[in-house]
C-alpha cells in the first residue's frame, strides 16, 4: 500500500474520531443543562398572602404562588379559590405585565378594593399593598429566593 494512501486514511480516521468526540461533549453539555433546568422549581413572580379570611378558607397565614394571570373568587375553577360569601364566583384576575402587577375587577357584586380604594376596571397594585375580595385581605408580597 502507498504511504500517502495510508497516511490520508489515518487522517480520515483521526479526524472521525475528533468529530464524534465533539459532538458527544456537546450532547453531554446539553444533556446536563436540561437535567439543571427540570430540577429548578419555576420561576415565581410573587405571592399572594392571606391576612384575613373570616371563613377559614383560605386560611389566614397561607401563601399562594403566582402566575402571569392568576384569577380569584369562590368558583373551583380559580386560580385562587376564596370562599366567602361576599366575594363572586369570578371577582378578580392578577396579571403580571412587563415589570408591574396589575388587578382587575371582573363585575364582582361587592367590589375589589387596593389598601382599602375601590378599584375600577384595572388598577396597578405594588408589593406590600393589600387587596381586598369580599372579607378577606390578602397581601401582595415579592417571591422567596
């Protein structure tokens, strides 16, 4: 066999080698990044704590996660479910846009209120401010680290 034939067949060898090693590197990268990010709880955007609640439900000291629109009121079908008498089955819906928080009366027969102001239509709401659906206040509060 001629050495120059041999050699370039060393090459093309040498060089599928180096290949699949390359992408074996980057498909254990990957896989490794994906196996970091399905362990990592989601990102939360704040949370939602119940500071009174005449009827039990929620109770008073529980702490709801929220979404980008979190709806609230007695229908089981809410994001967060109140029950209390004063509060309509679909009263209000939070919605997180660009940076801000913003709350919705949907209708509700008794009003939502903000630190205690009633809202119409939508309101933009701060961490620390209370809402109030019906007897029950719940405080909007950052996320946990």
């Amino acid at each position: 066999m001629d050495p120059v034939v041999l050699s370039i067949w060393i090459l093309r060898l040498v060089f599928l080698a180096l290949l699949y090693w390359f992408l074996w590197t980057v498909v254990r990268v990957l896989m490794r990044d994906l196996r970091a990010a399905a362990r990592e709880p989601g990102a939360e955007l704040g949370r939602l704590l119940v500071l009174a609640s005449p009827g039990g439900e929620p109770a008073v000291g529980a702490a709801f996660s929220l979404d980008a629109v979190t709806t609230l009121g007695r229908d089981v079908n809410n994001t967060i479910v109140v029950d209390d008498d004063f509060a309509s089955g679909d009263h209000a819906v939070l919605t997180y846009r660009g940076r801000a928080w913003y709350v919705e009366d949907l209708g509700s027969t008794n009003g939502t209120f903000v630190n205690g102001d009633p809202v119409d239509g939508i309101a933009a709401i701060a961490f620390g401010d209370e809402l109030q659906l019906g007897n029950v206040r719940l405080r909007l509060e950052r996320a946990r680290r």
